[in-house]
C-alpha cells in the first residue's frame, strides 16, 4: 500500500468531521436525499409501491402479479 493513500484518506476523514452540519443543512442533506418523487419509486417498486422482495412463480412474471402474490401470502399467513 502506498503511504499516500493513507494521507489522502486522513484528509478526508478530517475533512468530513470538520463539516458542521447545522440544522439547516441536516434539513437540505435530508431533502435532497429523500424527497424524491414517486414516478421515480414506481419505476422499480412497481404498482403497489412495495420494497420488500416479490414472491415470483415464474421468470416471465411481471413484478405487479409477483407484489399481489407476496401480499396475498401475508394476508393468509395473518
């Protein structure tokens, strides 16, 4: 290992514990990080906006009919 990579990353992490994270700007990092739209979710979450995994019985199988099985698995098992 190179000795600069060592100082390079000392400097960064100096540099990260010297930011002062205000409540103003705890509030733009949490803005920017969460406040997506929810066109941008349904483009991998699907219909039923679901994070957990989908229950699929075949590969051809669209995520939607994959999310209702998993719902309705947990529906029965409740």
């Amino acid at each position: 290992m190179f000795p600069t990579a060592g100082i390079a990353s000392t400097k960064n992490f100096l540099k990260h514990v010297s930011r002062h994270n205000t409540l103003t700007q705890a509030r733009r990092n949490i803005s920017r990080h969460y406040d997506l739209s929810n066109e941008l979710f349904a483009l991998y979450l699907g219909d039923t906006m679901t994070y957990s995994s989908a229950v699929f019985k075949s590969d051809d199988e669209d995520l939607t009919t994959a999310q209702m099985r998993k719902i309705s698995l947990l529906i029965d098992k409740v």
